[in-house]
C-alpha cells in the first residue's frame, strides 16, 4: 500500500503534493538515476510512435505536410489532456504508470499494423471506407498523445517520492532525460528501425523496449508501493503485452503479405523497400497485365500505358530531337517511345531510385515492356534527383520528358515549381521542347492549370493537352492524363510524320483532346507554384 503524505511543517503544505517517501530496494540516488533512464526510454518510444504515424500516414494517405500536422497537432493536444487527466492517478503513481505503459506499448506498437490493415483492406484511397485510414490516424493520434502525456505527472511523482527537492529543479531532471530520450528516438527511426525493420517490425520492437521499460521501473524499483495483487496485475499485463507483440512480430510477414494482396492484388510479383520509395510489380505472366505501383499509387497499367507514354513523349519529337533527357522514367517505358524515332543518338534517363532503374532492367516482363531499352547503347541512366541534375548539368537538349508523379504529392512539388522550370528551360536548345506530366485534369484541375501557370512564369510558352480514358482495371487511378509542352516560343501541338504509326495517338485526336483541355481553362489567372510557397493540394 502507498505511505500516507508525509508530516509538513505547520502551516506549509506538502511540496506537490506528493505521498510519502517511497521504499526503495536500492539507494536513492541509484533510485533516481534509474527513474531518469525510464524517462529517457520511454520518450524514446514516444517519438518513435509520432515518427511512425506521420510516415505510415504520408506513404498511405499521400500529402505528407497535412499528415504531419494532423499527427502532431492532435498529439500535442492530447498530452495536455492527458497530462490533466492524470492528475487523479498521482495517489497510485507506481501503478498507474506501470498500466500507462502497459497500455502505450500495445497501442503505439500495434498502430502501424492497424493503419495498414484498414488501408488494404478497406479499398485504401479509392474505396467507400476512403476516409477509415484517416480516421484512424486520428485515433491513434489522440490514444498514443493522451498515454504519452499522462507520463509526466506521473514520473514526476515518482522521483519526488524517491528524494525530494525543489520543482524546479525535478522538472529540470526530467525534461532533460526527456528530450535527449527524444532525440535519440528520433535518430533511432529514420536511420536505425526504417532501413533495418520496416515501419510494421519497427513499431512493434518499440513497443517491446517500451513495455519493459515501463514494467522494469515500476515493478524492480517501486514494488513496494504496490499491493501484492497490483504487481501480480501488473506482471500478468505486461506478459500478456508481450506475447501479442511477439505474436505480431512473429506473423509480420505473413500479415504484410496478405496486405499487399488485398491492396495489389493476388499476382503480386516483387515487393521491395528501396531507399526512396517502396515499388512493386504485379501481374505481367500468364496474360495478366503488368502493374507497377510505386508507394502504394498505380504507377502504370500494361493495359493502357501506350496511351499514356504516346502522349507524354511523341508530341514534344516533333523538331529537332537528337538529345532527349527524360526525367524519371526509370521504368524505361518512355525512353521507348523516344527510341522509334529516327534520328535519336542520345538518351539521358535522371531516376532517383536506382531500384526502378533496375527492374526496367532486368525484370523480364518489365523489360520485354520496355523493349529492352536499356540494352540500347544511346540509352544512358543516372541515379539522381531531377533538380539536383538540373541545377548543376551544362548540358543541352532538343527534348526534356518530365515524366514525375502527380504534383499533389507532397514530396513531388518541388519538381513542379518556378524554379525547377527554370533549370529546365536552362538546359533547352534553341528550338527545345518540355513536356510535363500534370497530372489528371478532370479529377485535379486546379493543380493541372496551376502547372500551366507555373511553367508560363518561367518564362516558357504552353500548350496544354490531355488524354482520355483510361483502361478498365485500373482501380483508384485517375480517368484522363493532363500534359503540357512547353517552349521558349510558341511550338505547334502536331505529332512527327518521320515516326512510325503510333497506336492510341493520332493527330485529329490530340488537335480534340488540344481544345477540350483549353476550354477547362478558368478565366482567373491561377498564381505559380514556387519552393516557398507550394500551391498544389492532395
């Protein structure tokens, strides 16, 4: 049972509050020093848990701006209430913390599992359950803020009972121990837990180190506090927190697998984690067409990706173009295109991801896709970020492809700014072209004139254009593709007579899809898009 308080002098009340002196198996200092390394384990896991939620959220929801916010937002403000909140549980200090962690190990280490489950499983993004992954980041979010707030006020207690001193100097010792905990936990997980466990097995061995911690503490140093039923409570809590997390950890992959089924598909080919980004291939044998999906988003479909690389590439050939450099890309699929046009002699293909690279490369369905381009000579790959390349490259070229990702999301935008334009029209010959992929018209239609807008304060001159209708299949995906070529002076949409027939693009085609994309155009100018101010939402 807890001493009851301590006698104060007469007329001066207990300082904080707090129960009598504790009764410590080892000396105070000792006690103390162990009290500190708790605080530092578990702010620790605490960030590890806010770090897991923004990047499990940003890979699933996209938009890792307005992801983080909400984490962060609604954490922070739940550890004020729960800071509040546990105030009643100062009496029993010891074991309110003890459940406290308990209950933060289960709950932070079983978050990333549930997050992804409920995204798989219940039509991710596309689904009529769109908004459950949402809302369960704010679950989350609130559950893990309120546990983490409640630990203060409650460690607090505790090493006021084991030596007291003056407040200010207690609240000094523990914030310290706090935030260097802090900063070790947010080293831990970007360069320690991702690359080496993945964001599932990292968040459940953070909830291990989390809960034993948390057991250790209360029940090694203050089991004398506690009522021979509360650390019999305590220990079968803590051993039952255990074995569900072991039990996780055990069937991770199987879970991730299934996952990947449910989200992908049942023909998922490979899976992998690269340093960039997560890709995989589904489909590609057995007459099932080819998927990739890079970050959860449908990349391409081999069901009708020639509709989407004809129009991306063969409308900026039509000039001179003997250098082209296609940014991103490294799937090889439009450097395919560029290649059926004679007079070709060198193609220069900047991937972030040598990964990507790699699998247009070797895998077989992916390169016989691509025509095996990479095995022509003229085809030359860099790994590198396209404005990297573009800020330090003296080069020249007749073409520049900006085949990106769609600039709503988050970690695009910079490729779609003022600035990025700049460095691309840098790189243009006289008489060059850049055609940029803007993404889906219909569906975002502010952030495909916001393109426009963009490239045109660059001092480039635009033509916008889209392509209608995707293929049947392609679930979650957008329903028309949104380009736009652009050039120092005005240049003509028409498409190359030197190619070869193309198969989904002809010229009455792109003069129609030419003029419905400009009567979209709103009669308010739309500002551009710069690195300090993005102005493309998700």
């Amino acid at each position: 049972m807890i001493e009851p308080h301590a006698p104060a002098p007469p007329g001066v009340p207990p300082p904080w509050g707090v129960q009598g002196q504790a009764r410590l198996p080892v000396r105070p200092g000792i006690g103390r020093f162990l009290v500190l390394a708790g605080v530092f384990v578990c702010a620790a896991c605490g960030l590890v848990y806010e770090l897991e939620l923004v990047a499990l959220a940003s890979y699933l929801i996209g938009d890792s701006v307005t992801q983080a916010s909400v984490v962060l937002s609604v954490m922070v403000f739940a550890m004020g209430v729960g800071s509040l909140a546990a105030k009643r549980l100062r009496p029993c200090a010891a074991a309110g913390f003890g459940a406290v962690e308990a209950l933060l190990a289960l709950v932070g280490g079983c978050s990333a599992m549930a997050l992804y489950a409920v995204f798989a499983w219940t039509g991710g993004w596309g689904g009529p359950w769109a908004d459950g992954p949402r809302c369960l980041l704010v679950i989350f979010s609130l559950t893990i803020g309120l546990l983490i707030g409640a630990e203060v006020p409650l460690l607090m207690e505790l090493i006021q009972r084991i030596r007291r001193q003056d407040p200010g100097g207690a609240v000094a010792d523990l914030f310290a121990a706090d935030y260097v905990g802090a900063l070790v936990g947010g080293l831990a997980f970007p360069f320690l837990l991702l690359p080496l466990l993945g964001q599932l097995s990292g968040a459940l061995l953070t909830g291990t180190v989390n809960v034993i911690a948390g057991g250790a503490l209360v029940l090694g140093l203050f089991r004398g506090d506690l009522t021979r039923r509360a650390r019999w409570t305590l220990v079968v809590t803590n051993v039952v927190v255990l074995g569900l997390l072991a039990s996780a950890a055990m069937l991770v992959d199987d879970f991730e697998r299934a996952a990947r089924h449910a989200l992908y598909g049942a023909d998922v080919r490979v899976a992998l984690r690269t340093g960039v980004q997560e890709a995989v291939l589904a489909g590609g044998t057995h007459g099932r067409p080819l998927r990739f999906f890079l970050d959860g988003r449908l990349r391409f479909s081999g069901r009708d990706e020639r509709r989407y690389h004809e129009a991306l590439v063969h409308p900026a050939m039509n000039g001179p173009h003997a250098r082209v450099l296609i940014l991103g890309g490294g799937d090889g699929l439009a450097a395919r295109e560029v290649l059926r046009h004679p007079g070709v002699r060198r193609v220069d293909i900047v991937e972030p991801d040598a990964d990507v690279v790699r699998l247009g490369r070797h895998d077989a369905a992916l390169s016989a896709l691509n025509d095996h381009v990479y095995d022509d000579p003229r085809v030359h790959e860099v790994t590198a970020d396209a404005f990297s390349r573009l800020r330090f490259d003296r080069s020249t070229y007749d073409v520049v492809v900006s085949d990106l990702p769609d600039p709503c999301v988050t970690a695009a935008t910079k490729l779609y700014s003022q600035e990025f334009y700049g460095l691309a029209r840098r790189v243009l010959a006289p008489g060059g072209r850049l055609v940029v992929h803007a993404g889906p018209l219909a569906d975002r239609h502010r952030a495909f004139w916001t393109v426009d807008a963009t490239i045109r304060a660059a001092g480039l001159s635009t033509r916008p254009y889209r392509v209608d209708g995707r293929a049947a299949g392609a679930a979650g995906a957008p329903g028309d593709w949104g380009f736009i070529l652009a050039s120092r002076t005005p240049a003509p949409l028409r498409l190359d007579t030197s190619c070869p027939r193309l198969r989904t693009l002809t010229q009455a085609a792109l003069t129609a899809d030419a003029r419905a994309a400009s009567r979209s155009r709103g009669h308010r100018p739309l500002p551009p898009s710069t690195l300090v101010h993005p102005r493309y939402t998700d």
